[in-house]
C-alpha cells in the first residue's frame, strides 16, 4: 500500500494535464525529492514499479544526462487498488487520505465513486455446504465516533445503534404504535407515575449473559448519572426510583406524571446496556458494544463497523449475515437520484453491484416518514440589538428573500445595523452558517460565525454568547421528543415573557395523555416564535433512500432508517446445463 502511494505522489508531481500516460525526463535527485528519501531508496522505489509494470524507466548515466520514465497505469487504477488492499487490512481511511492528498482534481474521487458502487451493495458467498452467506456493504459519511447510547450524538450512530441495542419497548416500523420490546407487557398505576415493566425471560445478551431487571436499573442509573446536557435529559430528571422487584420485574418511580415516557423507552437513548459495562470500560464499550440487538459488532475502527447477525435474536434471527459499513469523506449516490436526495444521509442507499452497471435498470425511491429540518433562533436573552423586535423582523426578512413587516419602516434611513452578529452553530452546519452570513451582509449586516463542536455547541456559554443559533430538527416518529427538548433549549435564550409561557405550554404536554391534543401545542410554541420572529425555519428535506428491485423487505423503523434485520435478497440460482 505503501508503493500505492508514493506511485500517487509522483503522479501528482509529475502529471501532464494533456497526457495522463506521460512521459518525463528527471534524476534521481528529483525523485529522491519527491519520495523524500536517498538516491538509494529512490532508485528501489522505482525498480519495484516497473517490476510492477506501472512505469517504464530508462536510466542515463553521465553529468547533465537526465533519465526517463513513462507511465504505463493511470493514477485511478492504482488508487483503487490501494483502496482494495485497504478495506482488507480494514483500514480504508489511510487510503482515502492519502488519495486526497495527491489527486489533483476531482476525476479521482469520481471514478473512485464508480468502482464504489460495484464495491458497495450486496455481495453474496455460497460455500461447500451450498449455504449463502450474504453481505450488505454500506456507505455514510458521518463518521462512527461510539455506539454507546449514553454518548451517542450523530444519526449514523443512532442508525447502527439501533441496530445493536434494544429498549423496554419500540414503535412499528409503519404505523409508529408503541409495541413490546424488551418488555412483553407494563401497567401504569392511576397517578401516571408509577410504571412497571415485565421482562421477556432468558434474552441473551451478545455475550451470552441473560438480561434481567438488574441491567435495565443500572442503564438508567447510569443515564441518571452522566454529566452534563443530553438528548431527552428532561425525561431523565423525572425518574425519581428505579428498582428490580423481581428478575423480570422492575418498576419506575416517577417525580410527576409525563406521556413522553413511554415514548422516551422507545429511543435508542433508553436501550438497555449490560450492568457489566464497566468492567470494560466506558470508551472500550463505545467501540466494543454488548447489546440484545439483532446484531452483533465484530470489529469497529475509525472507517469501519462490522455488523454479524445475533442468531438468539428473541424476535427472530436478521436475513443478512454480515453488514459491512464503512466512512467516506464524500456521498455515493445513484446517478438517477435528484438534487433533492439528502446527500447529508447516504448511508440509506443499498446498491446492487450485479445491476449498478446497467443503465436499463431503474433505480427505486421511496421516502420515510423522516424529514431534515435546519431554522435559526434569535438569542433574545442576550443584552443586545436582538432584543428589539423590529431589527429581528429586519434579519428575518432579509433571510426570507422577502418585504420588511409592517410593523417595520422601510424607509427609514436613520436605522442602523448592529455591529457585528455572531452566528453559532457545529462545524456540520457551517455550509448553512456561509449562506445565512452572505444573505445577512448583502443586507449590511457583519457576521461572525463561531462553529463550536457539539459538545461545546451544547454548553449554554456558546449559545447565550451568540446573536444567532443554527440548529437541525430531525423529524421522525419520536418528533414530539425532539420538539419537547428543542424548545427546552430555546426557551433558555429567548426573553423572559416568553419563556414563561414556553415553560407553561411545555409543562401541560407531558401531562395530556392525547398525542393529536399535543401536536397542536407544539405548533402553537412553534407559531408564537415565527411571530416574534425569534425563530425562523431554513429549509426542510426529506429523507430519501434509493435502492434496487432486487432488494426485498425495506422498510423503515421509527427513526427513518432502513430496518437492516429485515432486508433480504433472493438466493443465487443455480446454473442448470442443458443436456
């Protein structure tokens, strides 16, 4: 791999825009210059590449005589070599840097992504016993930082996750009902405040442990324990007790009632982990996690997550046997996919390497019940310019491509922009940060972007030192959720009138029992904020996934993403000669 990349650089170095298989005159100084190394190793180098017959070297001897070397392979036909030693040696993300490090232009990475999606997709082995062992290989670009669920903060790792883990209870895939999980059944006594929880005898484990009541106290003491600001902390702060009664019994204690619970259980926040996790250790864990999921992690880096199916499985055994996902610094998409596919999501492609090639196969599309949504609150907490809510109206105006309110005087020349805006956000959004900074100064307004990481993002000190705060909204069947703890936060940074009454709306939601009765308070906080102009909403996308015919049981589960446990592929046919 190393002979890849030293081939790249001198490639680079070297390569005629007008010849790709070029010819150059040059030294052994120059090319120990290029490799960084002596004459001596420079000449090895060389020798190893025509004897690999990517170059052809004709040395000349003599003061001012300057040999000559022809390239005989295009810089992408190595570049995927490499990267083919790399995903066997699992270390794909060395070879994609060194790849960017020496492409001078994008046509690399593009026909990098052509031999992706013949490498990526279902790949099926039958062995000498005639059984299939089949293999989805996915691509995301986000990448795989911790599978633990205390740690977790990017949907990727929510998506594997919920693949590794389970909770006391799910949604369907379709209808987003609240069904048995870990748990087959619970009551609730009549103060909706004390729920109890009967577990599923003998699930095992990915170590072979059985789960008890004892692991899912020590989860949520553990939950209860992290420091700092998580998702759904809100519902957290509201257990009061957890306790075993029994080894399939446990109950929750409750400090006031709130219909979130239940669907908090649901998240792959609340997923039940081994009470044995420290004896691994925390970080090991996020790597080597232990769940009840349908699948089982056999290998985690940096640029690779191995997935094995978990044959005990208690709600019946996964169709693929392995899942293969690897980090990619740029999107993989079908060339028939619109401009409208969220390219920020791709691991919800599947591909079919057998069809990729052809072009008289049609790609399908369907769309999840899940959507993207990017908007921008106004710190109005802060002692600023922001407090005046004609100078909101201004700035959101100016966002919205649109006329100033009426309440606004267009005329007025005496107004005066505020000195600076400083605009917070993660180094994810800061595309989404640029834009909204270039409509801002077309209007005369100087912004300051500060894209903060996102456990610094979730420290108030950034955001309530902030002017402007961009945030996303993933809309899936826990949208309430997500909702709930998104105005929690906004509520922290708007003025004090509204707050009280955010806090107000809020504190009835969790105890309306009625799901449509909460819908319509939460768009009533939503209203009352796009009226005060203190948030205004970006853009929404959808989330999309495309994938092939052949490619059977896609569907979704609560979250948006494809439910790999049911995903399957019809067997191999077997060749039958004609007599």
């Amino acid at each position: 791999m190393k002979l890849h990349a030293q081939f790249l650089r001198l490639h680079s170095h070297t390569a005629d825009d007008r010849d790709e298989n070029h010819t150059i005159e040059t030294t052994l100084d120059e090319l120990a210059a290029i490799f960084d190394c002596t004459h001596r190793n420079a000449l090895m180098i060389i020798q190893k590449m025509e004897k690999h017959d990517w170059i052809q070297w004709t040395p000349r001897r003599g003061r001012g005589r300057r040999s000559s070397l022809h390239f005989l392979i295009q810089p992408e036909d190595i570049a995927v070599q490499s990267m083919m030693q790399a995903i066997d040696r699992h270390d794909i993300k060395r070879a994609l840097d060194e790849i960017r490090t020496h492409s001078r232009s994008s046509t690399m990475q593009e026909h990098l992504q052509g031999w992706l999606l013949n490498y990526f997709g279902h790949h099926a082995e039958v062995r000498s016993d005639q059984q299939q062992i089949d293999t989805l290989r996915l691509p995301i670009r986000q990448q795989l930082y911790t599978l633990d669920p205390l740690y977790m903060n990017w949907l990727a790792e929510s998506f594997v996750s919920s693949h590794v883990f389970d909770g006391l209870a799910r949604r369907a895939n379709e209808s987003g009902e609240i069904l048995p999980g870990l748990a087959h059944a619970w009551e609730v006594d009549a103060t909706r405040t004390q729920w109890t929880f009967f577990l599923r005898k003998e699930v095992l484990f990915h170590n072979g442990k059985i789960l008890t009541a004892e692991d899912v106290v020590y989860t949520f003491e553990r939950l209860s324990r992290a420091p700092g600001r998580r998702l759904y902390h809100f519902i957290v702060r509201q257990i009061e007790h957890v306790q075993a009664l029994s080894p399939t019994m446990v109950r929750f204690e409750l400090k006031e009632p709130n219909e979130l619970f239940l669907s908090f259980l649901c998240t792959s926040r609340a997923a039940i982990v081994p009470r044995e996790l420290n004896q691994a250790g925390e970080a090991a864990f996020g790597i080597r996690p232990v769940g009840t999921g349908a699948f089982k992690v056999t290998e985690m880096n940096e640029s690779l997550c191995i997935l094995e199916a978990f044959a005990p499985y208690f709600q019946g055994r996964a169709h693929l046997d392995r899942v293969e996902i690897v980090q990619l610094p740029w999107a993989t998409k079908p060339e028939s996919a619109t401009d409208t596919a969220d390219t920020a999501s791709p691991f919800h492609i599947i591909h079919n390497p057998v069809l990729a090639g052809n072009t008289d196969t049609a790609w399908s599309q369907i769309h999840s019940a899940a959507s993207v949504r990017k908007f921008i609150t106004c710190n109005t907490h802060k002692d600023g310019p922001l407090r005046n809510p004609e100078v909101r109206a201004r700035i959101v105006a100016c966002l919205d491509h649109r006329s100033l309110h009426p309440m606004v005087n267009a005329s007025d020349d005496s107004y005066e922009p505020p000195a600076t805006l400083q605009i917070a956000t993660i180094p994810e959004y800061r595309a989404d940060a640029d834009r909204v900074a270039a409509q801002l100064e077309s209007c005369g307004y100087t912004c300051n972007i500060v894209a903060a990481s996102m456990n610094e993002f979730k420290s108030s000190s950034i955001r309530m030192e902030s002017d402007l705060i961009i945030f996303s909204l993933f809309r899936d069947r826990d949208e309430q959720l997500r909702l709930f703890d998104l105005y929690l936060n906004v509520s922290g940074h708007v003025e004090p009138h509204s707050r009280v009454d955010i806090e107000r709306l809020l504190r009835d939601i969790t105890r309306e029992a009625d799901h449509t009765v909460r819908a319509r308070q939460f768009e009533h906080i939503e209203t009352r904020l796009i009226h005060e102009h203190q948030l205004h909403i970006l853009y929404e996308k959808p989330v999309q996934t495309a994938y092939l015919p052949s490619v059977r049981g896609v569907s979704f589960n609560s979250q948006g993403w494809v439910d790999l446990r049911h995903v399957w592929f019809p067997p191999a046919q077997p060749q039958i000669s004609k007599p």
